[in-house]
C-alpha cells in the first residue's frame, strides 16, 4: 500500500522542498511564503504538526540548534520521496502537453 | 474578574474565551480547578485551543517555541493537555492552515474525548458495582416519610449519577470530533 504521506500535500511538498538547505521552522514558513509568491502562508499548528510528522517518518531531520531553535534538513529518504512525486508529476505535466497537441490536431 | 466554569468539550471553551474577549476581557490565566482569570483590555485579541497529549521538555519547548515565532502567547492552563493560545488579532488567527493538520486535530480531540470518558465509565462503575442508588430500606416507607426520605436522598443519587452523566457528554463530544474529522477526510 501506498505511504499514507503520498502524494504529498501542498504543506508537505513546500516544506520538503523547502528543507533541501537547512533551517528552523519559523523560517521555513517565511521561505514558503517567498517559493509560493505569497499563496502558501503555514499556521503555527500546521507547521509544528508537518515537521513531526515528516521527522517521525524519517524525511528530515534535526542537524542542529539556532538559540532556541532546532535546525532541520531533509533527509536521504525525503530526497528519495521528492524524486518519486517529481517524476508523477512531470507525467502528469506530460498528459497536460499531450491534451494540448490532441486539440489541435 | 475572575470566573469559575467547566467545559468538556474544547471547542466550546474556545467559544466562550472569545466571547469574553469580545466583551474586552483577555483571559490571563486558567488553574486546574476551572477558575479562570480575566482582566480587562483595550486591544484586540483571539484564542485558540490546541490539544496535545504529554509533551516531553524538548518537544514541548519547540513546540511552544515555534507558535511563539508566529506570535501566540502560551497561557497556563490546568494541564490535561489542553494548549490555551492567545495573541493580537491581525487577520492571520487561525493556527491550522490546511486540511490535513485540521483533521489531525479533531483526531486527537476524538482521543481526548475517548479516554476521559472511559475513565468516568470506569469511576461509575466502580461507584455503582457495590452500591445502590438509594437506600434499600426507602422503598419500605410509607407516607410522608417516604417522600421526604426520597427529596432527601435524591440530590445524593444526582451526584452519583455524576459521572456516567460526564461520560455521555464525552460521547457527545467524540461524535461530534469525529463528523469533523470525518467531513475533511472525504474532501480529501
């Protein structure tokens, strides 16, 4: 059976993408923010409730402290997870490009 | 100001927090007995309700930590689990922002409901195992004693009725937890 994180929820998504460079979570929302041209803006639960989740499940991980702060980074096995869902989505990219040609033909 | 009141459904005490805001009181503090301390305030705020079982030193500093940074302030509340937040109303008042976290959290109210009404199914029956509601002997009274020995007894039989009441109010709210949670897992 398929992971119960896949696909990936646009929260998930932003934040994994986000993590590909280190940093606490305060500033993963200001990143997301910034990546999603302001559409994407995390809530204080939703964002402790993600980097919980994504830690237990082993895709990212603590590598650090900034003061109080925990510093995370995606981990090997998060790498691995955004490969897999960029390779769905580009095929569902495809099937967009191909729909186009089809119309008009 | 201070007011004396129990809730057993969260959502409710959500409600009724922001209700005293909008008359101008911001709770300041919550004791374990169900006594909460208002005072009064010019400015804008709104709370909002978290519930999160035993959290461990570390989790629960980065847990704060984080609601922190986005500029909620922790309000001491009677423990239990229940996460009281409060801050400056600026537009951005909610703390869940998309459908998986929210359903996450009416999961975990379902829990909450779950345990703390098995635990009053389980004081029932240990209250109502070896004893009856009322004295055997009443039923053999005749007359006036008979009524008068029942209006005695009968606020002691309410008070043993207490908490199997308590439990089907936590059924209530586990039901209605789980309507939520279940109407943002179909959309999903």
């Amino acid at each position: 059976m398929k992971h119960k994180l896949l696909p990936l929820s646009e929260t998930m998504h932003y934040i994994l993408l986000a993590l590909r460079e280190p940093l606490h979570g305060y500033a993963v929302m200001q990143k997301i923010e910034h990546m999603s041209k302001g559409s994407v803006s995390l809530a204080a639960g939703t964002l402790y409730g993600a980097i919980e989740n994504l830690s237990k499940h082993g895709w990212i991980e603590p590598v650090g402290h900034s003061g109080r702060r925990k510093i995370y980074k995606i981990t090997e096995e998060g790498s691995t997870i955004l490969k897999m869902e960029q390779e769905r989505l580009s095929h569902i990219l495809s099937l967009y490009e191909e729909g186009e040609v089809n119309e008009e033909v | 100001m201070k007011r004396f009141k129990v809730f057993i459904n969260i959502e409710k005490e959500e409600e009724w927090l922001n209700e005293q805001l909008q008359k101008g009181y911001r709770c300041t503090h919550i004791n374990s007995l169900g006594l909460y301390t208002f005072e009064k305030t010019d400015q804008k705020y709104v709370m909002r309700l978290d519930y999160q079982e035993y959290l461990p030193k570390e989790k629960l500093e980065e847990y704060i930590g984080i609601y922190e940074d986005f500029g909620w302030n922790y309000i001491k509340g009677a423990g239990l689990g229940i996460r009281y937040w409060q801050k400056e109303d600026n537009g951005q008042n909610e703390i869940f922002s998309d459908r998986q976290s929210q359903g996450n959290y009416y999961k975990r109210l379902m829990n909450y409901s779950l345990w703390f009404g098995m635990l009053c199914l389980v004081f029932s029956f240990m209250i109502y195992k070896d004893t009856r509601l009322y004295h055997e002997g009443l039923w053999d009274m005749n007359g006036a004693l008979f009524w008068k020995a029942l209006i005695f007894e009968t606020p002691f039989v309410l008070l043993k009725l207490l908490p199997i009441l308590m439990a089907g109010i936590f059924a209530g709210s586990y039901y209605k937890a789980y309507v939520k949670y279940s109407m943002l897992r179909e959309k999903s």
